[in-house]
C-alpha cells in the first residue's frame, strides 16, 4: 500500500546571527544552514496495517507524513501509496487518504459539525447510502451526535478530535495518516479515541501510519513499530520485542538527605537482575522490570537504609528506548 524509499527533506534556514544588529544581518544575509528533517528513510506498509511511527521531538515524524500526504515534496527519494506519487498528485492522492493532525483541526472553525459533513460529502462525492451507512457506524463509535450541530470553534478538545477522526474518514479511505491523534487529550477521551481507531481499522480494513508520543496509543493499537531519530530510521520491527525488553521498565529517581549517591544505593541490585543504578541530575535513578519486582519493594528497601528526601516514579517513555537502541541493547 505504502512504499517509501530512500525518502530524504532539506530545510534551508537563513543563517542566525545573535542579538539585534544580528537579526538585521540574518534578515540580508545569503547565507543559509540546511537541516536535514528526513534523512534516507526507508519503509513498506501493507494493506490493513497499523504501524507506529514514533520519534522525540523534532525527529522527523511530521514532515514524513506531510510527504505522505503530500503537503510536502521531498528533497529526494520517492514515495508511492496505493500506486500513486502524492506530491505529484495532490487532488487524486485526496480521494485516497484521510488525515488527523491532533495540533491543527482540518474543519472548518464557523461551520456547524453536520454542514461540515454534508460539504465533504460533496467533495468527496459519496453516495447516500455510503454517507448514511458511514455516519452510523462513526456516531456509535464517535457519539458524535449530542454536538454535531455546534460550529467547530465551541468544541472542547477531545469532541474536536472525535469530529476530526470522523471527517477523515467518511470518505472511506484506503490510508489513514494520524499524526499525535491523542496529545492532550484525558485518559478517558484517549481511550475512546484508541477504541475507535481501532474499530475503523477491523471493519474497513483501513490501512493506518500513527505517530505520537504515547507509548500507551502504541501498545494498544499497533503490532510494527518504526522509529526515527534525527531524521534516520533506527528500528523497523515488532513491538513486542522492544517490549519485552523496555516496556515494563519503571524508573524511580530519588533525593537523598546529605546528597548520598549511587553507590550506597548499589545494594539494591541484589534484588533483581533487571535493576539498574545511575546518577542525573543530582536525583539517583533506580530502572527495573515492573513484571520481576514493585516498586514499593524498591521504595521500602531504599528508605530502610537511606535517608530518602523525595522520590517520583516514571514509566519508560520512547526517549528512553530511542537511547537504549543507541547503545544497541535491542
Ligand atoms: N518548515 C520547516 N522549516 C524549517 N525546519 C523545519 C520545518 N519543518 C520542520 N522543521 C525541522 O525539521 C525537524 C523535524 O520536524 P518534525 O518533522 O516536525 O518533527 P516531529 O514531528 O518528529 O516532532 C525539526 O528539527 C524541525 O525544527
Ligand atoms: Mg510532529
């Protein structure tokens, strides 16, 4: 469905000077700075797939999927979904996809929900039994009813982002691009959200590239998972993998009166063999598997001996896997 090859996007930036004066010589200058967004990505997605492209921030996510979609052309490198290149194609390549971006609504801000969804009809040209059949099933899974006569601008943010799902999808595409469908979204609305992503992929057969910061998001709707870092792809592969090894980590940082550090907390590692102990930021980190051991195990044995000042407790977040990758533990 989705081949992307050697996929690579430049941007030139005029060069910066620092302070006032500098802001004037950037302003004239002719000289440039080129940040290498994508750098050589290559990937193939299957018909009916969910893969989850993930990445920290600035690492490329977005300006792939902008590819993708068309919005951008690449500096080199090529990309083909469903037979068609998108940035060469923009009008036919529409008909086929569908697009959430979670930072910017696609709707129209004045327009009430159901004019929003009678002009799409139009342009997408459905028929009405298409129309009518599509809009049961995203109201049931959606309950988009109760402010589909609301213009766009009075939604609350997770209504906002149910009727951004469903406008991306009453035209039935063949691939779906979701870029942070769920940032700032509660628990509650996000699971809602997940659930239907999920229901839209098993009864169309939508073939779906989600990216997000949620590593929650990945661990329910997707079985591949690529990442990217620095505009390089870094892993192509099973989730599973990666969360067997990584997924259950916990970490918890403590504080210690009298700054003790990490060697007095070295006795913990007896307790498990997936225990790791490291210094940052004068806060002592304490890894481990929450499957093999608690934390109130770890908390309870660490405050037994030392004077602990503070704790916090962290579950892994895909900046840390990306690292872990570096050091080619996976
Ligand atoms: N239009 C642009 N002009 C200049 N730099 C850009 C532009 N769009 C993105 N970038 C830069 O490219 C890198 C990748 O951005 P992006 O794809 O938005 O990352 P992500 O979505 O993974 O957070 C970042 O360093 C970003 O600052
Ligand atoms: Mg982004």
């Amino acid at each position: 469905m989705i081949e992307v090859q050697h996929l690579k996007k430049e941007f030139k930036m005029n060069k910066k000077y620092p302070g006032f004066k500098g802001a004037i010589k950037s302003f004239f200058s002719k000289e440039y700075t080129i940040k290498k967004a994508v750098d050589d990505i290559s990937f193939k997605i299957n018909d009916g797939e969910i893969v989850g492209y993930i990445g920290a921030n600035g690492a490329g996510k977005s300006t792939t999927i902008k590819m993708m979609t068309g919005i951008l052309t690449p500096t080199s490198g090529k990309i083909i979904v469903n037979g068609k290149v998108p940035y060469e194609n923009r009008q036919e390549n529409a008909k086929d996809i569908g697009v959430v971006f979670g930072q910017k609504t696609q709707l129209w801000w004045d327009l009430p929900l159901s004019e929003t969804f009678s002009l799409l009809k139009e342009i997408y040209n459905i028929s009405d039994n298409q129309y009518n059949e599509r809009m049961k099933f995203l109201n049931e899974i959606l309950e988009l009813e109760p402010f589909m006569l609301s213009p766009v601008r009075t939604l609350s943010l997770g209504q906002r982002m149910r009727a951004d799902l469903a406008a991306a999808f009453i035209h039935n595409p063949k691939v779906i691009y979701l870029d942070e469908p769920t940032i700032g979204l509660d628990v509650v609305v996000k699971d809602n959200v997940r659930k239907a992503i999920k229901l839209m992929n098993e009864n169309y057969g939508t073939t779906m590239i989600l990216t997000t910061h949620d590593l929650n998001d990945i661990e329910e709707l997707c079985n591949r998972i690529i990442i990217i870092d620095n505009g390089k792809l870094i892993y192509d592969g099973d989730l599973t993998d990666i969360k067997t090894k990584y997924g259950y980590m916990t970490n918890i940082a403590m504080q210690f009166k009298n700054n003790a550090d990490i060697e007095k907390c070295r006795f913990i590692k007896e307790l498990d063999s997936s225990i790791e102990v490291w210094n940052e930021h004068h806060k002592t980190i304490i890894s481990f598997n929450k499957n093999n051991i608690s934390s109130t195990d770890i908390i309870g044995k660490v405050m037994g001996k030392l004077d602990v000042l503070d704790f916090s407790i962290k579950e892994t977040s895909i900046e840390e896997i990306v690292k872990k990758i570096y050091k080619n533990e996976v």
